[in-house]
C-alpha cells in the first residue's frame, strides 16, 4: 500500500457492490480499497490497522452497521464512517449519525458522489445522498423543540458544516481560537449533543442551517 494514499474499507457482503466499489476508487482516486463481508471481519481488522475511511452496509450477515459504527467509533474514533446502503429509513439515518458515521449514501447514488462524498466525509464535513437528506429533513414537528441561534452562532456552525477548522473559522469571523472553541463547547451543550457532526446534523435536521 502507498504510503500517500488513505485506505478506504467496504463492509458489505455483496460481492457485486464490493467490486464496483473497487474499481471506482482504484481508477478513480488511486487509494487502497479493502473489502470485509462480515461485522466480525471488519471489526477485527480496525484494532489492528489504521482505517481512513469506511463505506458501511447497515444489513451484515452477523449483525448492522447502526451497532457496527459505534463500535468503530469507540475502537477508532479518527476513521470516517459513512452509510452506504439501499435502506432509507430516518431512524436508522439518524441513529447511524448519532452513532458517530459522518454521513450517510445511497447504493444508487452517482459514482461521482460516492467519491466526493468520502472525501468530504474525510474533511469533516457531514454528507447525504439528496435522497437522504430529504428524508432527514421530514422529521416530525413533534420532535422537541430547540433552543434559538444567535446570529454569531449561526456564523460559527454554517462554518463547521462545511468543515472549516478552528482556525480558519477563527480567522474568517475575526476570533481567537480560544472564543471558536468556547462557542463550539457551549452549542455542545446548549443543543445537549455529543459531538460537531450530532450537532450539525440535527440543525441541518431541522432547517436550521
């Protein structure tokens, strides 16, 4: 494997999605492609092995990728988990979101997209297949409701969306890195989230962004 290249992982256990996968990154981007077909498999490999980034199934043969990207987070916390599958369903969008996957593709999502969207993922950004984010978006009014931005605020997390860091942020709104990371401690809170990409994702969730 190349030293400047980023492994990429494909857990899914359908040979022809590994395949097409493969060859779309290996002509595409030149990075290291590994495929696992198995929960185990790959959970195995990532407490040994640096992973960059993995394309995540939900439906595995021993268990789903909803469990499966907490357990990455918790062994890896630095390898970008984005869903890839043909199951839409809000809950398990969000819950593979609020379990620490850094956006979430469909199988049927343009090879372009598939590919700009890792690297996005890989920049910090949160990404959806338009699909997906339509649905992310039709969340229940009933949901709790949410406390107000204030227009610094909204500056400081339109920033982090698309996945400026704390220093460039600090520099494009005129602060001091200790006041970017103060605001970004406090909205944790303030919107009782457990990370940037929860937060983002539940403003985005509710148009709020």
């Amino acid at each position: 494997m190349s030293e400047n290249n980023k492994i990429i992982a494909v857990v899914d256990d359908h040979p022809i999605v590994i395949e097409g996968l493969k060859a779309l990154f290996s002509t595409s981007s030149g990075d290291d492609i590994l495929s696992f077909t198995t929960a185990a498999d790959f959970r195995s490999f990532v407490e040994q092995h640096q992973v960059d980034a993995v394309l995540l199934d939900i439906a595995l043969p021993d268990g789903n990728g909803v469990d499966l990207c907490k357990e990455i987070k918790r062994i890896s916390p630095q390898t970008v988990v984005v869903g890839l599958s043909n199951q839409a369903e809000q809950s398990t969008i969000l819950q593979l979101l609020q379990n620490g996957a850094s956006g979430f593709l469909l199988k049927s999502a343009p090879a372009s997209d598939i590919l700009s969207g890792i690297d996005a993922a890989m920049r910090g950004e949160v990404v959806m297949s338009n699909d997906v984010r339509q649905i992310v978006f039709s969340v229940a009014a009933t949901q709790r409701q949410l406390p107000s931005l204030t227009k610094r605020e909204k500056q400081l997390l339109q920033l982090l969306a698309q996945g400026k860091t704390t220093i460039e942020i600090a520099d494009e709104l005129f602060l001091s890195r200790f006041t970017v990371d103060t605001y970004r401690k406090n909205l944790l809170q303030k919107f009782e989230v457990k990370n940037a990409t929860e937060l983002v994702t539940l403003l985005l969730q509710k148009n709020m962004l």
